[in-house]
C-alpha cells in the first residue's frame, strides 16, 4: 500500500516525493469531499439548529450508524465480495435479540451473545456458499436478504401475532452487556455543559433543566472503535494485505500462498459482526425489534463505502474513506432536513450530491494515481 | 487541483436555486408533519394537500418528512432532527411507541408543541405529552368493520396486509376478525407493496381457499390490485369486499358494486385540523378540551359524488 514504509531502497521502486506519498492515499477524495459538505451546508443551513447541540448529534448518530455497517462493507468489497444481506441481517439480529431476550425469558447478556453466534455464523455460510460455489456474492447473499427478511417476519408473527416486539428496555435493565450498546459516555461532562450554558436543555416536563444531550451514544463510540480496529487491520497486518490480495487478483494471490477463501468467510463473518452491532445498538436504543427494520441498509453501506474511494470491483479501498463516506452521506441526508429542502425533491438532492461526491473522488483518485 | 474546485463549484451553483426555492418561507409559525409512511405509499398523498391547504389558510409554514423506506428507527431519527431545528409544532404519528416515545417526549421537554395523528391510541399521546391526539382508532374501526360483515353474513375472510410490519396494520385484521367471531390467523396475507406480487397472493389465495366470504383490504395499496385480481377470476361482485381507506379506484369499486363499503378514516382530518389546532393554540391560546376521532366513517353506494369528486385528493 502506498503508506507501507520503504526500508530497503531498490533501484525497482520508483522515487516519490513526500508530498506526493501523503497525496495519494484513496481517503484524499474523502477528506476533501467531507469539507465541501460541511462548507455547503455552513452556508445554506448555518443557523436552522443544524450546528446545535442536538443538530450535530442528530446526524453524528446517523453517520455513526452509516460507519458501522460501512466499515464491515469496505472490507467486504476491499476482499472482492459484496453483501447485500446487511439490512436484513439488521433487521434479524434485533428480532432474534427481542425473541430470546423477551419472548423466551433469557438474560440479555445471553440473548446478544446468542445473536452474534448465530448472525456470525450466517455470515460464514454466506461466505462459505460463495468459495465453494463459485457463484456470485451478489446472488448468494440477495438469497439471504430474502431469507433472513423472511424469518424476520415470520417468527415474530408466529410467536407473538405480531411484528414488532416490544419491551426490551425492560428486560435489558441492569444489563452489563446491554449497557454496552445502548448507553450514553460522558454524562458528567454533558450535564457541566447544560449548566455552563453551552448547549441548551430542557424547558419543561420531568427532565427540566437538564441538557438536551445528555451523552454520547455508545453507537458512536461502536462506530469511531470499528473504524479504528479496521484501519489498523487493513494498513498494518499481514492479513489486511492478504484482503487487498483476495480482491485485486484472487488467483494470483492464491498462487503466491494467500489463504484467500478463509480472508474472504473471515470478511463474510466481520460484516455479519458489524451488521449486529448496529441491530443491538438501535434494539436497545428503541426498546423494540421491528420487522421493517434495515430495510435498504446495505445499499447505504455500499454507497458510502463507495464515496469513500473503494471501487466497486475490489482491491482498492479505505477504511478511513469509507468512514468519511459514511459522514458525507449522513451529513448530507439529514442537512438536506436542515436546509428545508421540499420532501418530495428530497431523493432528487441525495442523489445528485451523491453523484458529485462519487465523481469528485474519481477525479481526485485519477490525478492523484495517474491512473487512466 | 483545479478541476476539483470546478466540479465543487459547478456543484454547488446548480443546487443553489434548488435549494432557495426550498427554504421560501411563509411569513408565521413553522410546524413539521412527520409520518412513518414510505414513499410508496400514496395514501399519505392527502396529507400532504391538507397541509398546504391548512398553511395557506392559516398562514403558516408545514413541512412534510417521512422515512423513505418506512423504517421506523429512522423516523424516530427525523423526529429528533425536526425538533432540533426549532419549529413551533410537530405533528407526527406513533405507530410505535417503544421507538418513537422517546424522541417525541424529548421535543416536547425542548419546548416544542406536539400533536399525534393518525397512529397511536389518545392514552400513548396524552404519556408522550402531546397537546391531543386525533385519528382514528384502528382497533375499533376493524371491530366496527367485522360486526357490520358479520351482519351482512359473512363468515371467513381473507385479509390483505401490505404493510405487515406496522402494528396499526395488524390491528385492522385483528379487530375485524373479533368482529366476525373468528381467530386470526392464515387468513391475513403478508402481500408485500408491489401490485402485480399482490394481485397473484391475492388469486393464489382464493384459489386454494375458494370457500372465503370476503376479502379485507386496508388501503389503496393492496385494494387496487385486488379489486383487479378479482375482476380476473370472475369473482368480483360476487365475493364480499371491504376495504380501508378510500381511492380514485376504490371508489369506482364501490359505485360498480364490487366493493361493499370503505372505511373513511378522513385522513383530511388527521393533517387538517392539527395545522389550525396548533396556530390558534400558539396565536390565541386557544385548545379544544378532548381529542379527535377523525373516523371511521363507512362510505358505501349511497352519498359517492362528493367523495367521487375529491377522491385521491381530500378524501
């Protein structure tokens, strides 16, 4: 990769400057297409609460959410596979949480680590099915969103007579596993705040006087420590150079002794992981597991994955990129709230700024690399 | 680095009238209307031209928000978004009050008045604080639909639910299953959105199941394809067919004698009144003392030419 350091000089590697190194890296597009956002939206939607306390969280908390998924999907694609069934494993981790954790009675602890398994292991058949077969990711797990949105729907319908299951903040009271992905960091500090005048807080009701925000959400802290752990295993082991291996060219890899089918069930399984942490953050967050939920999920990971610099075809890619992505994209669609952009051209704005964000990356990547 | 910067201004150039023209603001109060409806969901079309009736009349700005695939997590995450950007009022649905208790509860403690339509029950709104809820109670509506098939004859029944991850849809069936005196179960369909995917369930059904009294649609969504599943098997008119809501289709249905009756939940109503309710409150101080059943109303054969006229539109 282009930051491995050079130890030995060899009269093979071409000489690169040092501003020219720190230039090409495949987060650049990412970086300068998060300050355009940010400067768009600084001057069409500056003072409509965007920027308050309660704005940034609103759509810090969104792009958290976009990070999660994104950086399991990044991999994924870096690998040379896709996975199309991270909304509807979201949506089946919450169920199957709620159906062990409130229907049969479990401790939560027990029902989220019972979901992990089992998710993890959908992931590795999802991965297994695509080596042995040969066939697609693309198809196999388009079989999966079917499926597992199927399960999804039915056993809530077979067990409750209904889709949506409540009272799992209830039952994961007291939880220390729970606490994990549904609390808040940093209360002291927020609390200060409200009192120091620095963000707003309550007028009225039981919670007066307290600050608006009141933390911050464990979803983010899932998110920044995902992208963090991502980074560092794609840049700096030898098993992240073997997932650029897998994806560049997967039988030149195997030639050269990559373990490619284990990276890619391994990836598999890291998308299957992340796809759950982001159900049990938003099931212990809302308190209810709904069929609906996730519901185009992986389109938004794979989109911000792509604004973030991966090509679609694999070996190329950031995790750092895919984050910026994520925060393109949740900026964008909860500024264009902001900006009081008319709801029915909504879907018209998204994709022409997406559209542009793809484009500028593109541009950047090719003057960058040279690359035609 | 210059083509860059030409492609971020090209960018930001042709989206900059776009977005004036979004921000053009009426003078007078802001209020945001946000549903859990998907984007194809046309039922919610009326709402949306209450609203602007309503804030025309009144002299107030709405704007309408909703999830676009109808994902409830991210309602509750338009909520929050809504109440930060500081409007007067929110009207907005809860069509389920674990995810959306929270974020409603906390707009109304940031000092935004709250009123709840269409889903949701007046004790969940009176709990989250709201100033009133008006709507109509699904539960009741579906019982009310039961026992007047049931007085008409009819014994069993096939439900047709298109949108089966919503509690409220569940209710409908339920409700009119009580009616009927019967349990709820294989009867009620999970039809998806699509309406050559509903009308084929809907066939498929009636084929295996030829001895089913009636059918039970719960919206334009999943009437309209069965209305032409129907007219294909030769069943229609002869087969008992009720239906929620109403529609342009609907309500030629019901004029041709397919279709018995359809519930009017007066959505008109449910986006209306909470618009001139709110502006009086904030201008006059003034608050109806109870809450609002804007339905149901059974619209059959009889009265169809105002209803006809506005169907799709106002009603």
């Amino acid at each position: 990769m282009a930051d491995t350091p050079q130890i030995v000089m060899d009269e093979r590697v071409k000489q690169i400057s040092p501003m020219r190194r720190a230039m090409i890296r495949p987060e650049l597009g990412g970086i300068v297409g998060t300050i355009a956002v940010f400067v768009f939206f600084g001057l069409f939607a500056f003072d409509s609460g965007m920027f308050n306390s309660q704005g940034i969280m609103n759509w810090s908390v969104v792009s958290a959410q976009f990070m999660i998924i994104a950086v399991g999907a990044c991999l994924l694609m870096i690998a040379g596979e896709f996975d199309l069934s991270v909304g509807s494993m979201i949506g089946f981790a919450g169920m199957m949480m709620a159906i062990f954790g409130v229907t049969l009675g479990w401790p939560m602890w027990v029902a989220i680590l019972v979901t992990f398994a089992l998710c993890i292991s959908i992931g590795a058949l999802n991965g297994f099915i695509v080596v042995r077969t040969g066939l697609p990711s693309f198809i196999v797990t388009l079989a999966f969103l079917f499926i597992l949105r199927g399960f999804t729907i039915f056993l809530p319908q077979t067990i409750e007579r209904k889709t949506i299951i409540g009272g799992i903040r209830e039952a994961a009271e007291g939880d220390w596993l729970a606490a994990l992905f549904g609390g808040t960091i940093g209360k002291g500090f927020f609390t200060w705040m409200g009192e120091a005048g620095i963000i707003a807080t309550f007028e009225r009701g039981t919670r007066a006087g307290e600050p608006v925000v009141n933390g911050i959400p464990m979803l983010i802290v899932w998110a920044l420590g995902l992208v963090v752990v991502g980074h560092v295993l794609l840049t700096r082991t030898r098993f992240g150079n073997w997932i650029f291996a897998a994806g560049g060219d997967a039988e030149a890899a195997r030639n050269s002794g990559v373990p490619v089918n284990r990276v890619k069930i391994t990836m598999f399984m890291f998308t299957a992981f992340c796809a759950t942490v982001f159900a049990a953050c938003q099931v212990m967050e809302f308190g209810s597991a709904g069929a609906d939920r996730g519901l185009l999920k992986e389109f938004e990971a794979i989109i911000a994955v792509v604004i973030g610099g991966a090509l679609l075809t694999g070996g190329y890619g950031s995790v750092i990129g895919a984050a910026l992505g994520a925060l393109i994209f949740g900026v964008v669609q909860q500024g264009l709230f902001f900006a009081g952009v008319e709801s029915s051209l909504f879907r018209v704005f998204l994709g022409v700024i997406l559209l542009f964000a793809v484009i500028l990356n593109t541009y950047i990547r090719r003057i960058i690399t040279g690359e035609r | 680095m210059t083509p860059t910067m030409k492609l971020l201004l090209a960018a930001t150039v042709a989206a900059t009238p776009l977005i004036a023209a979004g921000t053009a603001q009426a003078e007078g109060e802001k209020y945001i209307l946000v549903s859990h409806a998907p984007d194809s969901d046309s039922w919610w079309n009326t709402i949306k031209n209450a609203i602007a009736l309503a804030s025309e009349q009144m002299g107030v700005e709405v704007e309408y928000r909703n999830p676009p695939t109808g994902d409830l997590a991210d309602m509750a995450r338009i909520i929050e978004q809504a109440a930060a950007s500081g409007p007067d009022g929110i009207i907005t649905t809860l069509s389920d009050f674990d995810v959306l208790s929270g974020p409603v509860r906390s707009a109304v403690d940031s000092g935004v008045d709250v009123i709840i339509m269409n889903s949701g029950t007046p004790e969940q709104a009176r709990e989250v604080g709201a100033l009133m809820y008006v709507g109509q109670p699904e539960y009741d509506a579906g019982l009310a639909a039961g026992e007047r098939a049931k007085e008409d004859g009819v014994e069993s029944f096939l439900c047709v639910n298109h949108y089966i991850s919503s509690p409220a849809s569940t209710e409908r069936c339920q409700g009119f299953a009580d009616g009927l005196g019967v349990e709820l179960g294989e009867q009620m369909i999970d039809s998806g959105q699509d309406p050559a995917e509903i009308k084929n369930r809907v066939q498929a059904y009636l084929s295996a199941n030829p001895d089913t009294d009636a059918v039970l649609t719960l919206g334009p969504t999943s009437a309209d394809p069965t209305l032409l599943a129907l007219d294909e098997t030769g069943m229609a008119g002869d087969i008992y067919f009720g239906t929620f809501d109403l529609g342009a289709n609907i309500v030629q249905g019901i004029k041709d004698g397919v279709i018995e009756w359809g519930i009017d939940q007066q959505p008109f109503l449910q986006a209306y009144l909470p618009v001139v309710v709110l502006t009086n409150y904030h201008r006059y101080g003034v608050l109806p003392g109870n809450n609002i059943n804007s339905g149901p109303g059974f619209v059959t054969a009889e009265g169809l030419e105002m209803v006809e006229k506005f169907a799709g539109e106002y009603r």
